[in-house]
C-alpha cells in the first residue's frame, strides 16, 4: 500500500517529486509543461504524471508550485532537500 508522498521512480531526481496518488488529470502537465510530463505506461497505468526535468529558473520554479498547488490529488511535492 503507497503513502501519500511515495513517489514514482520516473520522477527526475530532485525536490520536485510526483507521488503515486495521482489520479492522472493531466493539470500540472499543462500548467508546468516543461517539468511535468504524461506517462500511461507508469506502474498505475493511468496516463499519471511525473516530474521529468527540475525547475531550473524563476519562471519555471513559479509555475512548478502554481503546479503543486493546484494538482486535486495533492500528490506534487517539493521535499526542499535541495535546489
Ligand atoms: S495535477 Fe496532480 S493529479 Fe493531476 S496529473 Fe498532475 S500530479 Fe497527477
């Protein structure tokens, strides 16, 4: 059984992360397009998202947390380990 903060392995490596409660909605995809992908072949299958490149400007930082803030499911997380 996954916790709320496990995450999938496809996640890039990071402070951004995608857990496995997502429920595939595809919004931070389209909110962050740079750093959020798509992916139907992950472990749940349901076309989940995952982080595939960390932020790496302002820009981009400030659409990752209006990502996290608006996912449904609550499953973006930044763990601020490190940058
Ligand atoms: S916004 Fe949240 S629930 Fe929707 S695809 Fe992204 S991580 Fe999954």
């Amino acid at each position: 059984m996954s916790d709320q903060t496990e995450r999938f392995k496809e996640n890039a490596a990071g402070r951004y992360y995608v857990a496995k409660v997502c429920i595939g909605c595809s919004l931070c995809a389209a909110i962050a397009p740079d750093n959020f992908r798509e992916n139907g072949d992950m472990e749940l299958a349901v076309g989940n998202s995952y982080v595939y490149r960390q932020p790496e400007n302002e820009a981009e930082e400030g659409l990752c947390v209006e990502a996290m803030d608006a996912c449904p499911a609550s499953a973006i997380h930044n763990n601020g380990l490190s940058k």
